[in-house]
C-alpha cells in the first residue's frame, strides 16, 4: 500500500519517507562539495514533506536520476497482476465500501495504537484502541500490518556497520517518546476517530488514482499523488493530537563527520516532548547520494518484523487495545534466520 509506510516513517527520519513510499529510492545532486550537499539533500527532503511537494523536490533532480527512478518494464505476469489492482489497490478500493469506509478513521486509531504495541517491552501494556464492530474485526490485520511494516521499513532502511548501536538507541529512545505519548493521546476517542475520518478518505481517494493503471505509476505521477495524501494525512493524524508539521519545522541536518566515502549527517528534531537525534550514513554516488543500510543485521530482523502480521506479539483484540496470541505456538517450528549478508545502498 502506497501509504503504508509513510506516516511515522517521515517522523522516524524525513529524508526516509520517499524511499520508503516509493520503494525506489529517489537520489539528489551532488556539487563539488560532497560533505555539504550530504546535507542539502537531508533537510531538502524534510521541506518538500513541510511543502506537501514531493513531485517540485523530484522536478529538481537531473534528467539522469530521474530516468533511472523509472520501473522498469513489467513482465506479462506483472502486466496481469496489474490489471487485477493487486494486493495493493485492493486494500485502496476496500474503502470504496461503505461500511469499512465508516470505520477508516478508527483504523487509524489502531494504527497509532499499533506503532506503540510493535515496540514495547514485554510487559508493557499497549494503549487502548477504539473497537470496531464484531462484523467487521477482520479489519484490525490492516493497522497490525502496516505498524510492523513502518517501524520495520524504517530500521531495515537506515542501519548502517559501525552506526547500529547508536541507530537503535536513537530509533529506541523516539519510540518510547512516541509510547508515552500515546498512552495519553486518547487513541480510542470515537470523536477524534470521526474527526479523522473525511481526511482520511480524502487521502486513499489521492492516491487511488496512480495505482488504477494497468502499469505502475511513473514516478513524479506517484508522487504528485503521494503529495496530496500528506495534506490530508496530516489533517487526518491532527484529529488525534499528532501535528506532522509541527515536529518537521524542528528538524534539522549536521554534518558529522566524513571518511572513505562514507558522510555520516545526523538528524535532529523535536517529537513527543523529547529532543531526538538520528545518524545517517550517505554515500556519494552516481551524482546523487545514497543512504547505506548495509548492515548485516538488517536480515536477522525480518523473521521479528512478520510476528506481528502473523498473529504475534502486538495484536490487538477485539478492538480494545490487548495482546493477543502471545507469540508463536508451542509446536511451531523455529524461524530460521536468513545469513547474513551485506545490503546494497538506498539512493537518496
């Protein structure tokens, strides 16, 4: 889903939010100075999130890195795939239906609830969540999806050998700022859930349009709409007290220091009452910069990510905010993790 990594992703890292919505990394140009366009291209990206401009951000970008963000040519299975919607305009037209559209806004009560519950300690109970009718429970797999997708996306995008101890305390100490919050924002306030609703709506219907084609949006027509979806997702997460604007005014990019290639810019930004700092490792490359997520631990964490989607840890049930499934059964076999190996770079 094209949204379904964008709300905290732009919270946990601005300049992350396109790669991960996208999933093609966008790239930015590179002058004679290395070290402060690494920079450039950081707080470059959170004033197009500020601006809603995703698409004037890419417009900026030299021919070359545009033309190299094109999806390349879909094979005929892929072309039929297309043609049926997927997996992801199926999720897009199930609020076409009026009895689910009703319940968008607290399924993104859920989601907020959610973000809390893929992080918190063992005993950490999770906020409560507005419930949804019994008829129509089957819905909260979408909010336990795409929280574990976000927080996964983000960490998988970013850890870099060498930065990951400081990487996840930082992503660590964010999401304990981000669970307290929560635990008092009133998450399952049905008024706020209603208030949040048209907006919500209002972003699905922005971006349905890139995604019923019988071939994948091409990109400055998805962010043109991904641009008009932050607007009214931003509307929609103020109806629960979550200003998106008000933490991406705080932000901002240093450089930290730069050897063999490698720029380390921090990202600084205010969230949750707490002050945060998050290191990114760019790379120069290609006239553009890339974010390296290179890390080998990137691997071992997806068997974690997918307990949530399957049943896990972070549930919630019957709408009110619980655990349920506690985690995997007695007899199910162990996930075997995947060898680690190095990642290739995420283009800026």
């Amino acid at each position: 889903m094209i949204l379904h990594r964008f709300v905290l992703a732009s919270l946990l890292g601005c300049s992350l939010v396109v790669p991960l919505a996208t999933g093609e990394a966008p790239a930015v140009p590179v002058s004679t100075v290395p070290s402060v366009t690494a920079v450039n291209a950081v707080t470059t990206v959170v004033q197009a999130l500020r601006g809603n401009d995703l698409a004037a951000w890419y417009d900026a970008l030299p021919e070359a890195q545009r033309a190299a963000m094109a999806p390349p040519p879909a094979n005929p299975e892929q072309q039929r795939g297309n043609r049926r919607g997927g997996a992801d305009l199926g999720m897009l037209r199930m609020f076409t239906d009026e009895q689910r559209a009703a319940q968008a806004g607290t399924l993104l009560g859920a989601f907020l609830v959610q973000l809390a519950a893929v992080t918190a300690p063992e005993d950490s109970p999770p906020p409560a969540a507005a419930p949804v009718p019994e008829d129509q429970r089957f819905l909260l797999f979408i909010p336990r999806m795409l929280a574990s997708g976000v927080m996964g996306g983000a960490a998988g995008s970013i850890l870099a050998q060498g930065l990951e101890t400081r990487q996840v305390a930082a992503l660590d100490g964010l999401a304990a700022s981000y669970r307290t919050w929560a635990a008092g924002a009133g998450l399952d306030d049905a008024a706020r859930a209603t208030a949040a609703q048209p907006h919500l709506l209002a972003a699905i219907n922005a971006v349905r349009p890139a995604a019923e084609g019988d071939k994948p949006p091409v990109p400055r027509d998805l962010l043109v709409a991904v641009s008009a979806a932050l607007l009214h997702t931003k509307l929609a997460l103020a109806a629960f007290g979550l200003d998106l604007d008000v933490i991406l005014a705080t932000a901002t990019a240093s450089l930290e220091s730069e050897t063999a290639g490698r720029t380390v810019v921090v990202l600084r930004f205010t969230a949750w009452g707490a002050e945060h700092a998050l290191p990114l490792v760019l790379q120069a490359k290609s006239g553009g910069w890339s974010v390296i997520a290179d890390s080998p631990a990137i691997r071992w964490l997806r068997p974690a990510v997918m307990a949530p989607q399957m049943g896990g840890r972070g549930q919630v049930g019957r709408g009110q905010g619980q655990r349920g499934g506690g985690g995997a059964r007695p007899d199910a076999p162990a996930v075997p993790a995947d060898q680690p190996t190095t990642q290739p770079p995420r283009n800026f």
